[in-house]
C-alpha cells in the first residue's frame, strides 16, 4: 500500500501533540466545523435578509428582518462586505417549494434555506468567539488558582460544550458573543482594568441584554475591594461608567445619524408584549417576563450586598458565584438553548476551580441541549440537502412528517422538545439548589449542619 508522504507528515505532528489544551482546541474545532453543516434555517434565513437589506442600501433597519441592538448586525455587515469583496457566493438563499408546508407546522422553521457558504460565513465569526470564550475561562482560573490542570478543564467544559456548539454551528446567534465580552468585562476587572471593563460590558449588554443583570455585582466588588479607599472606587465606578457610555456612543451614532435608534430596542417592546401588535396572550407573557426580570434586579442586589460583604480574600469567588447564581435566574424564564450559552462559562470556572459537583448541572444542561437540537433535525439538514444533494429532500419531508404524527400536541416532535427543555431547566435549577443549599438545610433541616455546597460557597 503506497503512503503518501504529506499524509504521514501532517499524521506525525498529529501524534506528536501533547499538550492537552491543544489536543482539546483541535478536536473542539472538527466538531464545530462539522456541525455547521446544520442549521436552524428560521434564523440563519433572517441573516440573509439583513444582508441582502445592506447590499440594497437599507441599512440595518430600514427594512424588515433586524429585530435586535445594531451589534451583531455589524458583524453580518462586515460578512457581507467579505463576501462581495472576496467570493462570488451565488445565492445565499433558495426558497424550496416542497416544504413550504413546514412553515404552517407551528414551529419555528422556513422554507428558504440558506446555503452552506453562507453559513459558514456567518457562523466563523462566532467559532472565534467561542475559542475566545472558551480561553478566557481558562485564564480566569489559572489567574486565580494557578493550576493549568483546572484550567484546561475549565476551556474543555466551555469549548466541548453542547450548549455552545449547537448554539453557534447549529443555530448561529450571537450569544457566544456576549459571553465572551461578559466574561472579558469580569476579568478586566478583576485585574482593576475599569475602563476596559466598562466598554466590554456595554458591547456584551448591547449584544444579548442578560449581561446587564450583573451591573450591581460587578460594582459591589469594585467598591468591596476598595473599602478603605472609597473615594477610589468611587473614581473605578465612573472611569467604567465613562467606558461603557463611549462604547454605547460608537455602536448608536450611525442609527442616531439615520433616525434608527428607537428601532435598536424594539426587541425589548415586542418580548414584553408592550407592542401595537401583541395578543393578548403574547401582552401576557410579556408582563410575566418584566415582572421575573424585576424580581431577578432585586435579587441582584442582594446578591450585591453579600458580595459587598465579603472579606477581601474571597471577593473574587464571591462575585465570580454571585454572577453564576444571577445569571441562572435569569434564564428560569425563558430558559432557551442559545440564552443558556452566558451561563456556561461561569459555570465551567465554578465546576474546575470550586466545587467539581457542579458537574451533574452541566452534564443536566449539555443533554437537554443535545436532545433540544435533535429535535428538528429534518429542518437543520435541509442546508445540506440543498447545497450538496447528499440527502433527498423528500427523505426529510418524510423525516418531518413522521416526527410531527400523533395525537393533537402529543407527537415526537414535541415530547422530544419538553423533555430536552425539562432537562436543561433542571440544569439551571440544580445551580441554584446547589448554591443556596446551606440555607435549604437549615429551612427544611430544623437547623442542623450538613455538607450543603452553601458552605464551600
């Protein structure tokens, strides 16, 4: 059998790696790269549209079809630019007439799908993101427990992570973006860079809101680690106030310039039902979701006050778990796949740096993640059926038909779905049960001493 010399080559550096961060990174990336064959052809289509509203001159929103803060859309402007630049990509999107009935199906789902070069142009700048995330985790714990061991777990728990892969290769939302400037901001300040933190945190509130829960912990460590210096905290505070607001400045005067800025936070009036267009029952959802919110600020500022609280040796973990417990009740409503991606990095530092039973969250959340994914896996194919013709697309009509049979509400589509969600809401409350579970021990345990996790933390 004839060996190809560039194939034992590349086969020994391959076998020569050693390092297991580097073992990680490489295996981490076949798996997202593979996985951005699918996609979730509802919102990648919406990309599509942005960018074929800023090729025709329109902007971010001066047509339908971009409903959130301008940051991401940048980001799809800078795509489009590459891809009119460098590529001749053809069209980013096909309409396929055989399933068009999927849009009447009741789930999120179109049936213009978008091509696998688009795709991947619009995921790769997220792929950077996770690395990214995924890095800053792991420098978070070897910066405070100096043990690269931990770290490295910390980056593998991140970059391996379910929740995350599907997230970017799968759906392709930007949460992974906001992540990685949250947990940017956190270090920075950590590491007294308030300026920098301050700008960080704008760019990851303005990129997905659930960053902004974390503005009284964030300020209660500042002012805690500088408690026989308060005139200097003071002057941290407002040197990250004075980032954070240059930051908002730069990301809103192009929309302020083109009378666009109200449409910047339209996302916020239609999921609070306040819009001319709600139901009644989407009005009631969304004063259900403003009133946990509420209750989530106020639970922040308790979570504030016991970090403000806290001796100076364990302010870091302090605010590092306060963050995790803030950001967990955050998504008890609604806890989506993509929205969960904020929470996985504090959670992979908690689980490699302070208490390895976190584990059984993690694991709770990467399976329902996985099964939630699965789910319409007969839609997330159609990228590939269409670009490369591997797949019949009535094989998939086929798939989705039996996946959507059954009596009323009761089909394999949607068990599949509650179970996958059931599970990933376990997840997160098993974060909190296990963070408050000293409390819950002498609530229901008449006061007696245990091993709850509330003493490690």
């Amino acid at each position: 059998m004839l060996e190809c010399p560039c194939v034992d080559k590349t086969r020994g550096h391959i076998c020569r790696i050693r390092h297991p961060l580097a073992a990680i990174v490489i295996a981490g990336l076949a798996i997202h790269l593979l996985i951005m064959l699918l996609a979730m052809v509802y919102d990648s289509d919406y990309w599509a549209i942005v960018i074929r509203n800023i090729n025709a001159g329109e902007g971010l929103y001066g047509m339908e079809g971009y409903y959130y803060t301008p940051v991401w859309g940048y980001i799809l402007g800078l795509v489009s630019a590459f891809q009119n630049a460098c590529l001749s990509l053809g069209d980013s999107a096909v309409r396929i007439f055989d399933v068009i009935y999927f849009e009447a199906s009741g789930h999120q789902t179109s049936a213009t799908v978008t091509s696998l070069v688009f795709n991947y142009c619009t995921k790769l700048p997220l792929l950077i993101c996770d690395v990214i995330l995924a890095y800053l985790t792991y420098v978070l714990v070897d910066e405070l427990k100096h043990d690269r061991k931990k770290a490295t777990l910390a980056f593998a728990l991140v970059f391996l992570c379910p929740v995350i892969i599907g997230s970017t290769g799968i759906i392709g939302m930007p949460d992974t973006l906001a992540a990685t400037f949250m947990m940017l901001s956190l270090l920075l300040v950590i590491k007294n860079r308030s300026l920098l933190a301050g700008m960080c945190f704008a760019m990851a509130v303005l990129t997905k809101f659930f960053p902004v829960f974390l503005f009284f912990p964030l300020v209660a460590y500042v002012l805690a680690r500088n408690r026989d210096y308060r005139r200097k905290g003071y002057m941290q505070v407002v040197m990250a106030a004075i980032g954070a607001i240059s930051v908002m400045a730069v990301i809103f005067l192009p929309q302020i310039m083109a009378g666009d800025l109200s449409a910047c936070f339209q996302f916020l009036t239609d999921r609070s039902g306040t819009s001319a267009e709600s139901t009644l029952l989407s009005k009631l959802m969304g004063y259900t979701r403003i009133l946990a919110y509420v209750l989530v600020i106020i639970a922040s500022a308790l979570v504030a006050r016991s970090i403000y609280r806290t001796d100076a040796d364990n302010l870091e973990k302090a605010l590092l778990r306060g963050s995790m417990i803030v950001l967990a009740l955050c998504l008890l409503y609604p806890p989506a796949t993509q929205y969960i991606v904020v929470l996985v990095p504090l959670l992979a530092y908690y689980i490699a740096a302070e208490n390895y039973k976190y584990i059984r969250c993690w694991k709770l959340l990467a399976i329902g993640a996985t099964i939630v994914f699965m789910v319409s896996l007969s839609t997330h194919l159609l990228p590939l059926a269409v670009s490369t013709g591997l797949i019949e697309i009535s094989s998939l009509e086929h798939f989705f038909d039996i996946w959507n049979s059954g009596a009323g509400v009761f089909t394999v589509w949607n068990i599949e779905f509650v179970i996958g969600s059931i599970l990933q809401y376990a997840g997160i409350l098993v974060v909190l049960l296990m963070a408050y579970g000293r409390y819950l021990n002498r609530l229901f345990g008449g006061g007696r001493s245990g091993k709850a996790e509330g003493n490690k933390g």
